[in-house]
C-alpha cells in the first residue's frame, strides 16, 4: 500500500496531461521477497497504462515529487 501511495503522490503524474486518458492505471513493483529486502534492495518503480491496452501517445510524467 506505501508503493502505491509513493507513486500517485502530488507532483508524480501530471493530472492535466492525465485527463486525457480516462482509463489510466497505475501499477507500482518493489523488491518481491523478503530477503532482498534485508538485501538492501529499496528502489520502486511506477508503471502507467491503459486499461484497454491503447498507447499513450504523450508523456503523463510529472515534474517529480513534491511536499
């Protein structure tokens, strides 16, 4: 739940340029055991696409976090 929240934080996607994709989805992936977590393995990434499997076809990045 902490990804998630990470990766629809104020500032990660750009809401205007987001608009236009009614059915966007985000998605977020971290290390997946246990063990590369005591690993050191903290880095998360955050995947946008679309519900029905069209393209984007403009950036909806944001101008990164802010707050």
């Amino acid at each position: 739940g902490q990804v998630s929240a990470l990766c629809t934080a104020p500032g990660i996607v750009d809401l205007g340029a987001a608009a236009a994709y009614p059915d966007l989805q985000v998605t977020a992936s971290f290390p997946a055991s246990e063990q590369q977590w005591k690993d050191g393995q903290r880095s998360y990434y955050c995947f946008l696409n679309r519900s029905g499997g069209e393209p984007l076809t403009s950036s909806v990045a944001g101008s990164g976090p802010t707050g």
